[in-house]
C-alpha cells in the first residue's frame, strides 16, 4: 500500500489503483497518520482531532474519531490503521517508501549526499525524483494545513534549488535561464535563487544580464526591506566586476528616500535646537517641490527606474515621496514590517503606538518607503513632533504634501500664511487628496492628539483615496483605526542594533570575542528592555567605557545615557527627556496612579491596582494624612494664543482632566486610569494566552499589566520627588505589602487542594512582588506581617523547589528572634548560610511558656519561632552539607521535641508545625520517629483538617515502608490514605501515595503494579512542576528494570534521571544513579566500571543527606566489588560490617536479606560452602512472604548452584533450612568465626568501606 499526501491524500494498492477514500474528513484523517507514519508512538487523539476537524469538532469527537478510524481501515485495511493506547498509528513496514512524503524527504537527502560528493549527475536525478512526487500543494486535504506544511514546502523549495545547483554543475545553463526567471518572479526576495539566475546568466555568456538581475535584485530588497543584498550576492557582483572591467553599480544620483533641493521660498527642513520662525508652526514638507512660478502644484510619481544605471550625467526624477534618506542600518522588525504592509492593505488608517524611544519614526519611515509603488499620488511624511500648537497641525500636513510654501505660526502671526489665498489649511488639504490616491504618515501625534484625530477623520471622510499611516505614544481614537503596538526589539536584534551602532564609535567592536563582553551586551539590551534609542545611547557610551561599566551603571540610567545625535528635537537627545515628555501629556489623576503602580514589583493584576493604586476607604489606616500634590511642570502649555483648532488645554478636555491637588481616586476610577497610561505607551498589558517571555506563568483568564524597566524606573523617582510624593509613595507601599500578604494567605490553602495548578501559577507571576513585600517587612522588623507571608509560603516554597530561597527567608526572619528593640536588621541580602536550622542562629529557649499560642503576645512569639524552625530544617532537609551531627544541634532537637510533644493542640495539626517528629531523626534515627510520628497522627485525626491528617499518614507510610516489619504495618492506614488523598485532591500527596504503593508492590514482587504506580507519580509530579520528584521516580523505574534483567532499559532511564537532576539541581538522586550502574556493571561481570561508578556516587553521596539505607547498600556494594577484585576476605568483611550498621540503622528485613545473600555468595569461593547454605536461609526466613526479584532468584541460583558442586543439593537444602533459624546477630557471629578461619579476624581493623550509617545518614 502506498499513502500520497503530496497534495490530495489519496491511497494506492500494489498495481497503482486509487481506492475510492471518500470525503474530506476521512482524507484529512489519512494525511495526519501519513505524516507521522514514521514514528513508532501513536499518534495522540487529541492531535487527531486538531488536525481533522481544525476549529470545529464535532459533538463527540473522540467518538467520532473513532468512527473515521473504522472507515478508513474498511478502505485500506483493517491492521493498516492499529490502536494504541492514546492514540491511532499507521501500519508501515517500510514508511520511508510508501508514503510520498517520507520517499521525498530519502531522495532529497540522497541528492545532497550526492552533491556533496561532486556527483551532480546523481544528485540531479535523485532531486529529479524527488520533486516528481509532487501532485499539488502538501498535506492539502487538512483543514488547518499551513502549520504542517511548512516543513514540506521549505524542504520543497530547497531540492528545487539544489537540484538547479546539479543542472548549473553538469553545464545546463542555457535550460535554466526561463525556470530560474519564474522562480525569483515567485519568489522575489529569495536572495538564493536570484544567485542562481546571476551565476546562469554568466554561465550563458549574457554578463550584461547578469549585471541587471544583480540590480534589480537589489532594488527590490532596498524597496521592500530597506536592505542591502546579502554576502552571496554582494560576491557575485564583485567577481562580475572583476571578470569584464564594468565600474561598480553605484547608487543612483538622488537615493530614494532624498529630497531635492528646495526652491524659491521653500522652508528648510525641522532639526534639533532653536528653530527658525518658520519652523516652530506648521513643519516644511521634507522634499516637497513647489514650482518656480509659486503655483502649488500636485507632485508627480517618478518614472520607473532604468534596469541599468546611466552612463552619463541625467537630471534626476522629481520623487513622488519625501523620506529622508537613512543615515543609518535599519536592524530587526522584519515581522512587523510584514503585519503593518498587511495592516495597510485592509485598512485606511493604521496606528504604529509604543513607548518613547521604541522607534516608532524609524519604523514607520521604512514601511513607508516600502509602500511608495502602491500610492501613485505619492507617500508623504507631516512631521508633527515640532509643533507648539494644536492649530498648526492641518498646515503642517498641508505643506508635506507640496501645497503651501510656510507657515508662521510660532512667531505670534497664527492667522498668516505665505500662500496667496489664505484659505483654511484643513479644505484646501481635502480639496488636494479629494481625488488622489496617496499615503500619509502622521509622525508623533501625542501632543496634538485630539487636533491629528480629528483631521485624520475628516480627510478620511472626504478623501476615499487617501490612507493614513499615523505614529503616537497612544491610539488615535478614529473609528476603523487598526493599533499596531511596537513591542521592544527582542534580545537578537537588540544585540545586532547595539553591536552596529558601538562600531560607529569603536571601530573593530566584537563583544563575542569576549564571552564577559557578550554577557554585558546582553544584560545592557535586556535592561534597558530592548528600547532602540536607550540601546544606541548606551553603545554611544563606549566612548568612554567597557560595556561591563555601563551595564553596572544603568541604576542610573537617566544620567548615564545622555549623549544623543545633536541633529534631533532636544526630547530625543536623551532618555530621560524621552520620558519626561511622555510625562509631561500626562494629568494629575493619571500621575499619581503612575507613581503608585512603581511599587509593583514585576507585573499586576486588576484587582492589585485596585487595592494599592486606589486611596484607602475612610477610615482605613494611612501612614501619613499628606495630601498627593501637584507634580511640578517644567512649563507650562501656551493656552493665550487663540486658533482656529482651538488651544492645547481645550484640545485636551475633557479626556485630560486636571484633578485638584489631593483628589482621592477610587478603586473604580483605577481600570480607566490604567487604560490611559496604557494607550500612552507607559504600561504594556499582557492578555491571556500571550504571555511575554519574562513572564511565561501568567494565569490564563486575567490580563496583567507591567512597566519597562525604565519606566518603572523614572516612575519610581518621580515617587519620592518631594514630600507629599513621598508620603503618598509611603501609603502606596503599605497597600502593596497588605494586598500580598492577604493574596498570599488567600493561596495557602488552595495550594494543597485540587485547585493548586491555577493557585500555583498565580502565586510564582506574582512572585516578585511577593518577595519586595517579604523583603520590606524584614528590613521594617514587620513580625506580622513577615510571619504571615512566610508561614503561607512554606508549601509553595517546598513544592515548586523554591527551598534553598525559602530557608534563607525563614534564617533571615529567625535572626529577628533576638534582635534587639530599635536595632535594624543587620543588612539588606538574605542568605541561606549559617548555624543548622535547630540550634541557630540562637539557641531554642530552654523554657517553653505557659498557656497555649494567642493567649499573650510572648507566647504566640515563641511559637512562631519555633515554627520557623521546623520550615528551616524542613526546606533544607535534602540539602547538601547540612550538619546535624553537632551537639548543639542535637539538644535543639531535644527542645523541639519536649516542647511540641508535650503542648499537643491545633497549632501542631497545622503546617509547618505538624513536622516536629522529624526532630526523632537527629536524636534517635528511624526509631525515635515513628513513636512522635503516631503522636502527629492522633493530633490531626483531633484538630487538623483531611490534608493534615493525610500527609501525616503518607509520612508514616513511608516511615513504615523502611523500618522492619512496616510493610505489613502499613496495611492499617492504606484505605484510609487512599481515600483522603483522593478527597483532598493535592497533587504532590498523590504522587507521594503513588510512590509509596510503587515501593511496597516492588517489594511484593508486583513489578508491573509498581512501574504503574511509579508512572503515574511521574505524571503528577510534571502537572505540578514538582521537578525535584521527577528524578527520584526515573531512578526507581530504572532499579524495578536492574531487577527484572532489562539492562538497556535501566541505563536510559538511569540516564534521563540524571537529565532531570541536573536540570532541576537534586543531589541525592546522582547517588543512587551512580550505585545503580555499578550494580549493573557487577552483575555483567565489568568489575573495572562498577568500581568507578561505586567512587562517584560516593563522590554524589558526600555532598547530599543520605538516608542510612544508602549506606548500607554502599556497603554491601564496596563488599561485592572487593570481592570480585579478588579480596574475598576484605569483601566479605565489609559484607559483615554492613549487616553490623543495618542493624543499627533499624534497616527492613528485605534489605538485610539482600547483604546476607551478597555474603553467601562470596562464602561460596572462600571454601564456606555450609555456611554459604545457612546464610541463605537465613534470608529466606528474613524475606518471609516477601519475594525475591528475577535478578536476585538468578543471583541465589549461582550460589546455590557453586555450594552444591561441593555439598550436593541435598546438604545445601538441609543447611539452608537448619539456617532459617537465625538471627542477624548470629548470622555475624558466623562471618566473625569464618573471617578468622580465613586470617582476617575482626579486630585486625574496620572495612574498607564507608561509615554513613548514622541516624542522620
């Protein structure tokens, strides 16, 4: 069967016959397996039905699916399409061969192992092939196709060219030439194929042709993109050049974007500084040509430019634009030049907004200049940014379209013009575009907004031709306005913008020859939120610094980068200008929410601008009774000089209201407020479903809003400008921290409840601003309100591996502890160092208080102290190089202990106070928990809620799991916690009650229960982000495989284990990982590599906190290897001591059956067959109804096998029984007598093996 989706799905039997398929959905539905037929996954339902019904799915459309699935096999096949879980697969032996698709991709693969070699002949051929596959567009029956198609089509267009580069090698010039036409007709900026047609050109011998496609090719790539033609191109015309004598193909002799020269009476253009009179009113066109008789006159569209430059000196055609000409290399925004062309063939006005210095202009400009064959009646830019008044705006676009000479509007003359009529600027401009087709671009509408809206309207409404392309800090507000946001430059283009403007002023510049310099740049762009104008201030900067330096100095930016182009309007000079003039369109409401949002660490809500932008009720608590007052204008709008537009303050009512000094706003008033600074291009809104890539976590459903840095920044120091700003920056602050503490609060429980995913992400968007009210609570000595957020952060901290952040919150907050009154808190950092988390910083009291928590504000303070204690130990549990060895450490446990044990009560029913048992580790190991343990048990079943009560029974399970006889101790509790982690619905109990069920099924035997379980605690763990899980679930998949004899299997998992591990920085887990490929390579006779991954996980395990059952298997694998080395005595002497310290360390019968097994085994090569036997029995009888794994039966198999060489099996199965009988304690009586008949006593020194096998391990 061969399946064709090259085009119209179609499927073929072996004589070529089409079978009859049917309707669309089931062509779609054969396409979607065809692709993917090569994959040995299924492919998912879900996938499916994406691709077969796109938008509109049926009803049902699992089951519908399913139905097509039975449609399509009664076509092709009932075992063609096979079912899997999850998912449908096409059946194909050889899918490389019998989907078209798959064929196409071999052949194009074979053609370019071909070409490489200089086989063009083949390589042609098999291209040939290839591209005769093709029927018509791919993958056409797919209702949603261009997505999946695009790889097929680009890899379409790359054998067609390769291909070509076949037919140029084996001489087929002349054949190519009419092809090759077509293909860059199609595909016109497609710098490859024009190439392509310039290398057949001069292989045909037609060098002037071949000259004129170069130019034309750079015509267009200058038109469209305002680019220069590529290195490839720019090679073939210089080896052109050097191959027939031809002068270079210069630049025409008036670029495209230049002027020619003004005549009679023509106003020079609007620069930077104290303009004249005649340009502070309505701007000059740029460019525009009045006749010499003073007669307005329309300008004319160029003639079409020759396809080879003159020979001889010719007056150039007048432009039918006035784009200034580019001083400078446009860098990026290829795909909004692409979305504003398409904007501008839909729309009649389409708005380009952002913020100051996003480049707006230059943007616009090339767009414009890309334009210019669309408009026959031209493209013309009104310069707007240097007007003082509103009025002069009609005028200002008057004389960029070549109507009127000048205007005198700034020098006190606003009725008077130098045309000859006198007429009003706004219907002399209707009368001009009433019947013309042209484009105009409105730059810098912001300041004369409403003047500029109106105007657009009008002509819009009169003027069916004319279209208008306007750029301003906020929209327009026409109607049928398309708003285009310019979004910062992302980090690449960013780099190439700085990196070209630094070699302006330090030639030769290459930060990646420096990986330092590289990383400076970069930080540099990214703070400075990828602003094109702030980027090339600071490159100007390397004048006088390293890019290090600056990066260093950009906390004060606005004094830093302040060195721009003498050429422009003062405002863009430097970035604090920019701001300022942003600031300066602003009213007083829309200012004071400004200064409040800076408090906003990161983005925001809705409902968090509402809490902290808006006053506080009546009646609610304030810092300081100091009324907001009036920001202080630099100036102030000229409001005297009367107009025809009207004035700027009436331009600007009543949108712009002007509050009074002191004017609440309410927390309604607060969406208006954050709308108009977000049409003014001072706060970005990130809606649902697009998330920015600094903040991918956004909840979906609620749209957030955020500064740019240098926003927030200008923000932040507009806030504590003067005293009142100060006082209300202060009450701004307070809001923050209460709205964070109580949003906080709010999370806590939910984040253990069925409802944590979308608790979860809202908490770490907002994590920033969490951390800024952390940190002002610590630095203010809060208690309260640090506790408080602290203490709701606890499980969050611990599930999303937030734990080393967290311990050095909680370490921070403990120093308060014994702070003294009015003493600041020593320093600004937190950190995570310092004394062990029970005894420090500063000793547990010794004297618990009387009374319970509340009853006084010492006893409550006590408490909490000792609650931040046990989240300290907790958060830091798995980390590495803790100490919890010392005696200081061990008598704070003590009091932890005593206190909590003896004051039982809510607040011990609660997290993070529940957790005291693990106190019992540091005093007693595994034995002194499991008592205090069933102590936390009976107090949550008393006072705590289901998730107390079911984490207190998942810890005790897993306590049970690793001391003896807790597998059949855990049967008591299973239902139960079964039942209260389904009720609860947390996600991290159910992984943990998964994986506690996986570890009993492996010990059980029931491997196939527990690689179930295992998966599933996977699948639980990714959907929380509890990546720390993930590793530790890998590695206990890759030891059920060790144990079934799948060795392949266990080393990728072993291997994706360690991916996960690195990724997410877990420890422990890099243990066990290693000790398992020592097993593996034991167990295949590879002593060498066991030795070396046995040295790196003891490497792994010096760094982690390891529980003591580590170091018993570390043990008993030290013995094996000595063993296998060729020391049988050394090997079994550590085998002996590792059944001393299991023992010690309280360790599962299973895992003493496992040494004693080990044991036996060297036994048998020592001539200690009998005892060998009786080891073995032992085991058994230590297993009990536990069995042992296939890898273990086959280990005791040998040794069994070995003793009966010798005893016979008879004997063996006698000494084995007699064996049953023994304890651990006798069973290392027998190795000390054997070790002594082997002259290796045990007082002759300990093991050469580790001693880890402490309570704390």
């Amino acid at each position: 069967m061969r399946y064709l989706i090259l085009g119209t799905s179609e499927a073929r039997d072996e004589q070529g016959h089409a079978l009859p398929l049917g309707g669309p959905r089931i062509r779609a539905l054969l396409a979607a397996l065809a692709l993917r037929a090569a994959r040995s996954a299924p492919v998912p339902v879900d996938v499916l039905i994406d691709e077969v019904w796109a938008d509109e799915p049926p009803h049902d459309a699992p089951a519908a699916l399913q139905a097509l699935v039975g449609r399509l096999r009664r076509v092709i096949g009932k075992d063609a399409v096979v079912s899997s879980p999850g998912g449908y697969r096409l059946a194909t032996a050889t899918p490389h061969d019998d989907v078209d698709l798959l064929r196409f991709e071999r052949l194009t693969q074979d053609g370019k192992r071909a070409l490489d070699a200089d086989d063009p002949g083949t390589a042609a051929t098999a291209f040939r092939q290839a591209l005769a596959l093709w029927r018509g567009a791919a993958l056409a029956d797919l209702p949603d196709r261009d997505a999946a198609a695009a790889r097929p089509e680009a890899l379409r267009l790359t054998a067609l060219r390769r291909r070509i580069d076949a037919d140029l090698a084996l001489g087929r010039a002349v054949d190519l030439i009419p092809e090759l036409r077509e293909l860059v007709a199609d595909h016109p900026l497609d710098e490859t194929c024009h190439a392509q047609l310039i290398r057949a050109l001069r292989a045909a011998g037609h060098h002037a042709d071949a000259l004129t496609a170069y130019e034309q090719v750079r015509r267009i790539l200058a038109d469209r993109l305002g680019t220069d033609p590529g290195a490839e191109l720019k090679e073939l015309h210089r080896q052109m050049l050097l191959a027939d004598g031809t002068p270079a193909i210069w630049e025409p002799a008036v670029a495209g974007g230049a002027a020619p020269a003004a005549t009679r009476g023509a106003a020079p253009a609007a620069t930077h500084g104290a303009a004249p009179a005649a340009t502070s009113g309505a701007a000059p066109a740029r460019g525009s040509a009045p006749r010499a008789d003073g007669q307005d006159e329309a300008p004319r569209p160029a003639s079409p430019p020759p396809s080879a430059p003159p020979r001889g000196p010719t007056a150039p055609a007048p432009p039918h634009h006035n784009i200034r000409a580019r001083l400078t290399s446009f860098v990026g925004r290829q795909g909004e030049i692409g979305a504003l062309r398409q904007d501008l063939g839909g729309a009649r006005l389409v708005t380009l907004t952002g913020p100051g210095g996003s480049g707006k202009t230059r943007l616009s400009e090339e767009i414009a200049a890309s334009v210019t064959d669309g408009y026959p009646d031209g493209v013309w830019v009104a310069e707007l940014a240097p007007l003082d008044q509103p009025a002069a705006v009609p005028g200002a676009v008057l004389s960029a379209v070549g109507r009127r000479e000048t205007a005198l509007l700034a020098s006190g003359l606003e009725g008077r013009t130098s045309s000859s009529d006198g007429a009003d600027p706004t219907g002399r401009l209707v009368e001009y575009c009433a019947d013309r087709t042209l484009l105009l671009l409105l730059d810098n509408c912001e300041h004369v907004i409403d003047t500029a809206a109106r105007l657009t309207e009008t002509l819009l409404a009169h003027c069916p031709g004319v279209t208008v392309l306007a750029t301003s800090r906020e929209p327009l507000g026409v109607p049928g306005e398309v708003v285009r946001p310019l979004e910062p430059l992302p980090p690449i283009p960013a780099h190439q913008l700085f990196v070209e403007r630094a070699g302006s002023v330090r030639p030769g510049f290459d930060p990646a020859a420096d990986p330092a310099t590289a990383e400076a740049v970069a930080e540099i762009c990214r703070r400075l939120d990828g602003l094109p104008l702030a980027i090339e201030l600071a490159a100007a900067r390397l004048r006088l610094l390293t890019p290090r330096q600056i990066a260093d100095r950009l906390d004060d930016r606005f004094r830093l980068l302040t060195s721009g182009s003498r050429t422009v309007l003062p405002r863009q000079q430097t970035l604090r200008a920019v701001v300022d003039w942003s600031w300066e369109l602003l009213d007083e409401r829309e200012r004071t929410v400004l200064r409040r949002a800076s408090v906003f660490a990161g983005g925001w809500s809705l409902a968090a601008a509402e809490a902290v932008c808006a006053d506080a009720p009546p009646g609610a608590a304030e810092p300081t009774d100091h009324p907001v007052g009036p920001a202080t204008h630099a100036t102030e709008p000229d409001t005297g000089a009367g107009g025809g537009e009207g004035s700027y303050a009436d331009a600007h009512a009543p949108s712009r209201f002007h509050a009074h000094p002191g004017a609440q706003i309410a927390p309604h008033d607060v969406l208006e407020l954050l709308g108009a600074l977000a049409d003014k291009s001072l706060l970005v809104v990130d809606h649902p479903g697009q998330p920015p890539a600094a903040d991918p976590s956004a909840p979906a459903g609620e749209a957030r809003y955020r500064m740019l840095e240098t926003i927030h920044e200008y923000a932040t120091e507009r806030a504590i400008e003067d005293q009142a700003a100060r006082a209300d920056h202060a009450a701004a602050l307070t809001r923050h921290t209460a709205w964070f503490r109580d949003f906080v609060r709010a999370a806590e429980p939910r984040l253990r409840s069925a409802e944590q995913l979308p608790w979860l992400r809202r908490v770490e968007t907002d994590l920033d601003n969490i951390r800024a009210a952390l940190q002002r609570s610590l630095t203010a000595r809060d208690e309260d309100n640090l506790f408080a957020i602290i203490f709701a952060l606890g499980w969050f901290w611990w599930l999303r591996n937030y734990r080393d952040e967290g311990a050095a919150w909680t370490r921070s907050a403990l120093i308060l502890e014994n702070l003294p009154d009015g003493a600041d808190f020593p320093g600004d950092r937190i950190t995570a160092d310092g004394p062990g988390p029970y005894g420090g910083p500063g000793p547990v009291p010794a004297e618990v208080p009387d009374g319970t928590d509340g009853i006084d504000p010492a006893t409550t303070r006590y408490w909490q102290f000792m609650d931040l204690r046990l989240l300290y130990f907790f958060l830091l549990a798995e980390h590495g190089g803790s100490d919890l060895h010392d005696e200081r450490t061990r008598i704070g446990a003590e009091r932890i202990r005593d206190a909590y044990s003896a004051h039982p009560g809510p607040r011990s029913a609660r997290f993070p106070a529940m957790l005291w048992p693990f106190s019992g580790f540091v005093i007693n190991g595994h034995s002194g928990v499991m008592p205090l343990m069933d102590q936390t048990v009976a107090n949550c079943r008393k006072y705590g809620d289901d998730w107390a009560l079911g984490v207190a029974l998942m810890f005790r399970t897993h306590l049970a799991i690793d001391m003896p006889g807790g597998i059949e101790n855990t049967d008591r509790h299973w239902t139960e916690l079964r039942e209260l982690s389904t009720l609860v619905g947390d996600r991290w109990m159910l992984a943990q009650v998964e994986g506690a069920f996986g570890e009993i099924a492996t010990l059980r035997g029931r491997f196939t229960e527990a690689r179930a379980a295992y998966e599933e605690a996977q699948r639980l763990a990714r959907e929380l982000g509890a990546q720390t899980e993930v590793p530790f679930l890998y590695t206990r998949l890759a030891d059920l495989a060790l144990h079934e004899g799948d060795h392949e299997g266990m080393m990728k998992l072993v291997d994706r284990s360690e991916e996960e591990a690195e990724r997410c920085g877990a420890l422990d887990v890099r243990s066990f990982n290693q000790m398992l490929r020592g097993v593996a390579h034991l167990v295949r006779g590879e002593v060498a590599e066991a030795r070396t991954y046995y040295d790196k996980a003891m490497y792994w395990a010096e760094r982690g906190t390891l529980p003591p059952q580590f170091w018993v298997v570390a043990h008993g694998l030290s013995g094996r290897i000595l063993a296998a080395e060729g020391d049988r005595p050394a090997g079994l002497r550590a085998l002996r001591d590792t059944l001393v310290r299991g023992a010690e360390a309280s360790c599962t019968e299973t895992l003493m059956a496992q040494q004693a097994e080990s044991a036996a085994q060297v036994l048998t090569g020592c001539g200690e067959e009998g005892l060998a036997a009786r080891l073995l029995g032992a085991a058994d009888s230590w297993r009990g109804r536990l069995p042992r794994s296939p890898l273990m039966l086959e280990e005791t198999g040998r040794t069994v096998a070995q003793a009966a060489e010798t005893l016979g099996r008879p004997m063996v199965g006698e000494l084995r029984a007699e064996g049953s009988a023994l304890s651990v304690e006798q069973v290392i009586a027998l190795l000390d007598d054997a070790l002594s008949r082997l002259g290796h006593p045990v007082d002759a020194g300990p093991s050469d093996a580790p001693d880890r096998t402490s309570a704390t391990g």
